[in-house]
C-alpha cells in the first residue's frame, strides 16, 4: 500500500529519472516483458492479453446524479487541470490531489491505512484486519469500519487507503497478512464488504487494495543498477502467475464484493501479473475490474507502482500516486509517468481525451456521490507537519491548511475497540477451567510483550521491549495511548487485592529457574504475553513467536502448573508449547488496537465470553505449509522472478483438507466458556426452477447482479449446552458435487453467522446462500456455473467440527 518509511523508500522506489520504458514503443498491449517470451521459463503463464481500450464508466447501480455533476466537472477543466487531476504531488496527506480553486474543487487527501489514520495526531488505532476477521462479527467489521471513516473525515481526509483483501494469506509467511483478513476468500469478501459499508456510510472514499496478487513482499518491486543515472531495471518485479478460475475463486472473491460494496476506488499492487505490472495490467483492469465487475470508481497506484505512461492510462490506471508532475523530483527523485506526460499522450495523439476524462470522471463521481463538495472538514493542519512521506519542504504549492490543529476525534471510539479487541480474541486451549481466571491472588507475568514500549508510539520496528497492538509500514498506527496487558492485569489485581509480579526480559527468564524468580510460592497462575512482529516490504522468516518465546514459555511451565499463554502476533503462530502439560490455556489476540490490556483482561477474567475463531490454519510445522513466498531467486535473468500459483485453489484449509494433513488449530476453531450444539439441518431453494446458468442480467458495481441471488437456504438449529451465556459462531462449510471440475476444494466456507444464546438457549440460524456461493467459475464460458449433482451442507464450529450433514441438489432437473 501506499507510503513506506522515508528510510526505506529509497531502498524501495527508484531512485532518478526513471527510464520510461513504455510499452506505447511496443503497440498498446499492456504485456511488459522487455524481453521475448521464453515459453519455457514462463509455461502455460506469463502473458496478460490486452483488453482494450478502457472503458467508459457510467455510474450505473446508483452513481448516476454524481456521475452527471462529475461529468459536468470534467467539461470546465483545461487539458493542464486534467493532468492535474489524475496525478498526486507532495503535500499535507500521503497522497494529494491538487485542489482548483476555480471550480470550487478543493483537492484530495489521501491518507493510510487499514487500522488506523496513520499521519495524524489525536485519532484512535483500531484493531488489525486479522483481529477483525477473527470476530466473524459482521456488526463489528461495519461498526470499525465506520468509526474509523468517522476519524478520516474530521481530520479532512478525503480517501482511507483502507481495506486490504491483497494480499489473501496465499502464503502464511507473507510480511502484509495482518493487514487484510484471511487467507479464506469468503471471509475476507465479509470483511471488505462491512469494512468499506461502515468508511463509505462516514462519507469517506474507501480503497480496495491491493489489486491484485500482492501475495508476498520479497521483490515486490523492481531491483534497479544502483550504478546507472538512468533507472535501470537489473531485475523486474515479482510475477504472480495466477490461473483464470483460481484468480475468480480465490483472490479476486473479496475484491468482487468490494465492487458490490461500491468502494470508491481501488489500488493497483507493486508487483507484476502474468508478467505485466499490475498498474498496467489491462486484464485484470479494464477486463475483469471495469468491465466483468463493473467498477465504476478509479484506480489509482500503490506508491511508486507505475512503470509506464500510455500503457498504464490505456491499461485502466486512473490515478498515479504518489505522482510528481513532471521531471522537477518529487521526494524521491522520481519524475512521473502522468503529470506532464499525460498532457503529452493527448497532445501527440497517442492517446485519447476522452480517455482522460474517463479517468477525472471515475474519480469524481464518488466525490459528489459521498457529498464531499458539502462542507467537508480542512485537511488538519498537523497532519502537514507528521507528514514524513511528503516533508513540508517538497511541497510546491501552498496547501491552503485551515481549521483547528491537532484535532482530537476520537470521541468515545476507545470503548468500541476494547469490545472489538475483546471479541477478535480466540480461546485455542482450556484445560483443567484454567480460564476465565477466578480472582487468584497470586499472579506471575512473563514475557516481553506485557508492558510499555520503549521506544515510541509508531510501530515501525520489532523492538524488544513493549507490547505489539500492530505491524509495520504503511498500515500502522500511531496511539495516542496505549492500555497494556501489564497495566489492566495490575488494574484487575488491585480490584482483588492480588499480589502481581513480573518479568519482561525473555533473555532472562529463558535461562533462568523461574523458581528463583518468584515469591513466596507458585504462583497460582502464570500467564506469559509473547509477540510476533510483520511489516510492509519484508516477508516473515519464521511462524514461531519472536523473542525466544517457545523458551520463555517453556521455562515457565517447567516450574508453574497453570501457564496461561497469550500471543500479540500478525498471524500465523506453531505453538509446540500447546503440548506442554503445563500450559493450560493459550488465547490468540493479534493486533487488537490501543485497548489491548483491557481486552485481554475482559476475556482472562470472563467478562467477556471468547467467541473469536481462527481465520486460518495452524499447523505442526511451518513445512506444513505449501505455497511458500519466492525467494532465494539466485539466477540474474531480468524475468527470473517467477511465482506460480501452481497450488491453485489449495492454499490454507482447502489445501490441508485436501491432502488430509493433521493440523493442530483449525480455521474457524476457537474456543467458549460455555459449550455449542448444532443439529437439524435443513435446505431448501429459494426458488421454483434453478438453472446452472445465471440469467444474462446488465452488469451493475458487482458483476451480473444475478450471481449475488439468494438461490438456496440453509438453516441449522444452535443450542446453549453449557452453562454460561455466550456468542457461538455457527458456521456453513459447503462441498461441490463430484461434476464440478477437478481442483475443486473438499468444502469451503460459504456461511457464517454470530448469535448469543443464554445456557440452555437454542435458535434457528439461516444461511442464505447466493449463487456465486453454490458455483465454480467455468474458465470457458466465463461465468459462474451451479454444477449438476449432490452437494454437501455441513454446518459446525469450524472448519474440521462438522456437527451435522445433509445433501441435496441445487439445480432443478
Ligand atoms: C528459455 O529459458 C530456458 C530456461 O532458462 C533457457 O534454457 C532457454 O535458452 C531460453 N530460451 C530462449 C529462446 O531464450
Ligand atoms: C493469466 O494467465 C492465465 C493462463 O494463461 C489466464 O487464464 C489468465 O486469464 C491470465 N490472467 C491475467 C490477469 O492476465
Ligand atoms: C468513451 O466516451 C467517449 C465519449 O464521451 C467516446 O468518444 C469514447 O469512444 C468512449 N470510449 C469507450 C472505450 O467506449
Ligand atoms: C555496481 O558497481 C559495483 C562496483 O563496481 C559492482 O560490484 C556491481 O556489480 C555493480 N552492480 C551492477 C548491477 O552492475
Ligand atoms: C514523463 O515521464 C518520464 C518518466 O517518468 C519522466 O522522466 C518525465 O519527466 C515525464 N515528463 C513530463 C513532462 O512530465
Ligand atoms: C506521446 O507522448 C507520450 C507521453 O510523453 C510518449 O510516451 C509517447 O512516446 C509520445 N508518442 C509520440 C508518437 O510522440
Ligand atoms: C483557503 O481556505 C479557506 C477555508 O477553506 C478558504 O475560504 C479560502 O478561500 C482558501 N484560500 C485560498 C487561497 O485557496
Ligand atoms: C536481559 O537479561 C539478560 C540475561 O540476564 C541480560 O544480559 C540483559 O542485559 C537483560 N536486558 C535488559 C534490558 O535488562
Ligand atoms: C508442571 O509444573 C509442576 C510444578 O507445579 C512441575 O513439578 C512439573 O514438573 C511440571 N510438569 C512438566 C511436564 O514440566
Ligand atoms: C499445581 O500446583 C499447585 C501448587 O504447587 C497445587 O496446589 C495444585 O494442585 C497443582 N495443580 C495441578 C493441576 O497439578
Ligand atoms: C539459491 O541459493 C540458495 C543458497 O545457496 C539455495 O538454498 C537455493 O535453493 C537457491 N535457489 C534456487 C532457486 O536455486
Ligand atoms: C429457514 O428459516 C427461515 C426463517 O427462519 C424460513 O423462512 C425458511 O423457510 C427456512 N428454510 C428452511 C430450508 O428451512
């Protein structure tokens, strides 16, 4: 996503005079190999068709006022206020569209992330994508997504770079999953859906991103000769090599329902796609987003993402961040492929206006859609001074930055993330009731993670000391306060007149006879906070915690019979710990936000009931895992990076259920203080004749409105069998019949629903299923299609807890 650390940039962009290699020189295709295709490199991969030309928006499904007035707009400007309009430069936000004071147009702020607003003072870090995915809570995704809308627009800005649904999870080391929400694509289309619903109904732009691919970090960009004036590319980016219905099935899923939820814009990813960039991929833009989905906003970069002019502008790119207009140097030192460029391509014929002015159209339309022509808030002045991406000494202009300072709009969002951080939280092991903790009054704390940071409010670095509530890069926070673990358990404690004692330094405590540590006796509980750190433009080494912590846990547990472990960590964690005897409960909390302690001590202490559920799998070893990013690219061919998706449908459960590998926490598993039943399945279609095939409906923000028709439901009967009040989260695991085609997953999640239920209480729970949900996308007639046959229903509380079964078919005969 968008703006990176100035001491990375350099590292990360290039760095002068990029040399336009653009493929305008090579006809309008938007293919970018520089060299000929090497068929035996690239294999049944490796070529993008051109779609061509662009299409024209025409704000169909509901944006068709704005999309007049948008129009009406475009008609006043001048080719040079065009250039203007499609092209960032430095200013107060992370991205800026110059305003034109003549038209009353007063610019656009562009601003990270997906969990907080990042350059800002006073505003609230809300919990990470995983946390949020965790809740499969469709309430709390909407409600987090509209409170932080709410903090965007009181700061003025115009655009959340936020949510993210690329990276999917493809790989369980990939240094960005902790930004979007699962590896599972159904899950994830929720989490988009809600999250864009609740910025868009603040007023604020949401930014599906990163479009699409953007599986790993390693050589997500281009290697350029660091010894050439001239931006020499050594080595092209990564090319994800994606299959047509695995791209439909997996990893385009969530960015379809980002289309239906009418996100505003999108982001195009760094790295390439079948070997063509993915800013001027014409494919994946203009066939598949614009005209398959039927997106009607814009598409604008990841930063620094654009490799070309023409062939980005006819390849569906509408927006260039974070720009530069012209060979003047932005912060980087990068003259930009728009700006002055784009002037040119109209001028010199290559390209047409009307091209432009689809581009300004697309990008207006949601402006007066969301009424941010009406009184809408300044850019906060102090967000000019936070600003490190665009320092105040770039900028060419005079921003104009009026309004109260330092703004504080938080209002009461901090009671909200407590609860949304309380809710993400999943119970993995409970033995012997060790939790919900009874009031003990002798408590021992372990570990690195409990206490303050030492070293700042912006979480750009795994330090040692200090608990992690987020990862690094772009889609980080900076707290304005922060309850640590440490400090709520000393709370509670003091509530129950315990005695707590603590130990923050992992080195010690991992060579230490704890016995010695602690006075007068064993505690009567340990619980050790263990964290694992991931940032933008870097993949993950390892799944084990950071910090030595299997040997922080280890240690105690040796010596303490009640080890409670929780973990801080961007995902995915081998916990080889949850076999210790000792270790009687383990609670997975992620990156909950800046109520973290609180949070943590809701569930510990049973206030509240743990309902969260993994949204992925945790293995016994990391080699369990297939899909790996690409690395380790030793040969110095400027193609050599070459992922394939050769795994297709089978990433994380699909990939586990598939080859019947024993796992030890399964997606969708999570513990409750109380106990589920689920029984009494039953099904019926929701209409008197299905066909296989959709009806041939004009394509609306979604694609044929008819893939998302309830065709069949499902309900299922959930009871309260324990003894405490809890939420269960029944969930609706569906398996195509055998005449879908080969590669198709053993089930996959196609429903879920969050309810509260009383001991003893029972409810009917009902899945609507729509037809995408019951289909495979045929890669020959190019939609989805209901196969013929008997499919499996099966609903439980996770993905291998299946409580009961039934089978029908879907399409009449
Ligand atoms: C294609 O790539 C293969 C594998 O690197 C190489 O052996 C072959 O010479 C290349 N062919 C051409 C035409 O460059
Ligand atoms: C990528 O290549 C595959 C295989 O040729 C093709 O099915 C798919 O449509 C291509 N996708 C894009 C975005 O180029
Ligand atoms: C877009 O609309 C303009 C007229 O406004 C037309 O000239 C142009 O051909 C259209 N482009 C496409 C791709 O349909
Ligand atoms: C850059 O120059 C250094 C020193 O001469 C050399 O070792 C290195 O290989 C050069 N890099 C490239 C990509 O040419
Ligand atoms: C056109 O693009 C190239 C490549 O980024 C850049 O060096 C040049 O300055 C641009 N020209 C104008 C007029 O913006
Ligand atoms: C037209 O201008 C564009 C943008 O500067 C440039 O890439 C292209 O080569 C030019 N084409 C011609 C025919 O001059
Ligand atoms: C600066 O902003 C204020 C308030 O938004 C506005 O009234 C004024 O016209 C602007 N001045 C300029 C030079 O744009
Ligand atoms: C942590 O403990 C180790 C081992 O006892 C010690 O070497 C190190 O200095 C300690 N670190 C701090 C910050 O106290
Ligand atoms: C569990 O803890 C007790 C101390 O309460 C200790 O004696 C025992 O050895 C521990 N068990 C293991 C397997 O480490
Ligand atoms: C754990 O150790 C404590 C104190 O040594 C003892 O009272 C308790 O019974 C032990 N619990 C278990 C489950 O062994
Ligand atoms: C690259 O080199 C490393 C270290 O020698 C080796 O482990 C790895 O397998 C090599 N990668 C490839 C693709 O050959
Ligand atoms: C499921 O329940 C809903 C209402 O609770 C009902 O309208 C529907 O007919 C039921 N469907 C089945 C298949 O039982």
């Amino acid at each position: 996503m968008a703006s990176l650390l100035p001491l990375v940039l350099p590292l990360l962009l290039p760095s002068v005079n990029a040399q336009a290699y653009d493929s305008a020189e090579r006809g309008s295709d938007a293919f970018s190999y520089v060299q000929p295709l090497n068929t035996t490199i690239l294999g049944p991969y490796g070529h993008s068709p051109a779609v061509l030309p662009s299409p024209n928006a025409t704000g169909v499904g509901g944006w068709e006022e704005a999309f007049e007035r948008a129009k009406a707009f475009v008609a006043e400007l001048t080719l040079e206020e065009k250039a203007i309009m499609v092209t960032g430069q430095p200013g107060p936000c992370v991205g800026n569209i110059e305003p034109i004071e003549r038209l009353g147009f007063n610019g656009l702020c562009l601003q990270d992330g997906p969990l907080s607003n990042r350059v800002a003072d006073y505003v609230s870090v809300f919990s990470a994508g995983v946390s949020a995915a965790s809740t499969w809570d469709k309430d709390i995704l909407f409600e987090r997504g509209l409170l932080m809308g709410k903090e965007f627009k009181a700061k003025g800005a115009h655009v959340a770079l936020s949510p993210v649904a690329g990276p999917l999870g493809r790989s369980a080391y990939s240094g960005r999953n902790w930004e979007g929400f699962s590896p599972d694509p159904y899950l994830t289309g929720i989490g988009m859906y809600q999250t864009i619903m609740g910025h868009q109904a603040a007023g604020v732009q949401a930014t599906a991103k990163h479009y699409i691919g953007n599986e790993q970090e390693t050589q997500r960009n281009p290697t350029y000769n660091p010894n050439a004036t001239l931006n020499t590319v050594v080595q092209e980016a990564l090319s994800s090599n994606i299959d047509d219905r695995t791209m439909h099935e997996l990893y385009l899923w969530p960015f379809a329902d980002a289309v239906k939820a009418g996100a505003a814009s999108f982001m195009c990813a760094y790295q390439r796609l079948n070997g063509s960039y993915a800013c001027e991929n014409s494919k994946a833009q203009n066939g598949i987003l614009k005209t398959e989905l039927g997106f009607q906003g814009y598409i604008m970069s990841d930063w620094g993402a654009v490799h070309s002019g023409v062939a980005s502008v006819e390849g569906g790119l509408d927006m260039n961040m974070p720009g530069g207009l012209g060979n003047y140097g932005t912060v980087t030192g990068v003259g930009s492929y728009f700006g002055g460029n784009i002037t040119a391509m109209v001028s010199n014929g290559t390209v047409p206006e009307s091209r432009i002015d689809d581009m300004i159209t697309r990008i207006m339309a949601p402006y007066y859609f969301l009424g941010q022509d009406k009184d809408y808030p300044t850019v906060d002045p102090s967000t000019g001074y936070l600003n490190t991406f665009s320092p105040i000494d770039t900028w060419l202009r005079d921003w104009n930055l009026t309004g109260p300072s330092s703004r504080d709009v938080r209002e009461n969002h901090g009671e909200r993330i407590r609860q949304h951080g309380a809710a993400a939280t999943i119970l993995l092991k409970n033995e012997n009731n060790a939790l919900p903790l009874k009031a003990p009054k002798s408590i021992a704390i372990f570990g690195n993670d409990a206490a303050e940071p030492t070293q700042g409010q912006l979480n750009q670095q795994n330090y040692e000391y200090g608990t992690l509530i987020a990862g690094g890069g772009s889609g980080t926070g900076r707290a304005t306060y922060l309850v640590t673990p440490l400090v709520a358990m000393q709370e509670q404690a003091k509530e129950d007149n315990a005695l707590v004692q603590y130990w923050l330094n992992n080195t010690l405590i991992a060579n230490s006879d704890v016995r010695s540590l602690w006075i007068p006796k064993e505690p009567e509980v340990c619980v050790v906070f263990l964290k694992t750190w991931a940032e933008e433009a870097a993949d993950r080494e390892s799944l084990n915690v950071d910090w030595d912590g299997n040997e922080v846990v280890k240690s105690v547990a040796d010596v303490c019979n009640n080890t409670v472990v929780v973990t801080h960590s961007s995902g995915i964690n081998l916990l080889p710990f949850a076999d210790h005897p000792n270790v009687t409960a383990i609670v997975a909390a992620h990156f909950p936000g800046q109520e973290s302690g609180n949070s943590i001590v809701d569930i510990l202490y049973g206030k509240v009931n743990p309902s969260g559920k993994l949204p992925y799998t945790i293995a016994f070893n990391g080699s369990d895992y297939n899909a790996p990013p690409t690395t380790a690219i030793n040969t110095t061919g400027i193609d050599d990076w070459q992922s394939w998706f050769d795994e297709k449908l089978h990433i994380d459960y699909r990939y586990f259920d598939a080859e019947d590998i024993a796992v030890r926490y399964e997606f969708g598993y999570g513990l409750s203080y109380t106990t589920f039943n689920a029984s009494g399945i039953s099904g019926a279609a929701a209409s008197e004749s299905i066909t296989s095939e959709p009806e041939d409906l004009p394509i609306v923000p979604g694609g044929n409105p008819a893939y998302w028709e309830t065709v069949y439901t499902v309900n299922a009967t959930v009871s309260n069998s324990g003894a405490v009040a809890g939420h269960a989260i029944p969930q609706l695991y569906v398996s195509l019949p055998s005449s879908a085609p080969e590669g198709t997953p053993v089930r996959q999640l196609r429903g879920f629903e969050k309810i509260y239920l009383e001991p003893g209480e029972e409810q009917t729970v009902c899945f609507e299923l729509m037809r995408r949900d019951l289909s495979y996308w045929d890669v020959v007639s190019q939609q989805w299609l209901i196969p013929t046959g008997s499919f499996g229903f099966d609903v439980g509380f996770s993905s291998r807890d299946l409580r009961d079964r039934m089978e029908a078919t879907v399409v009449s005969s």
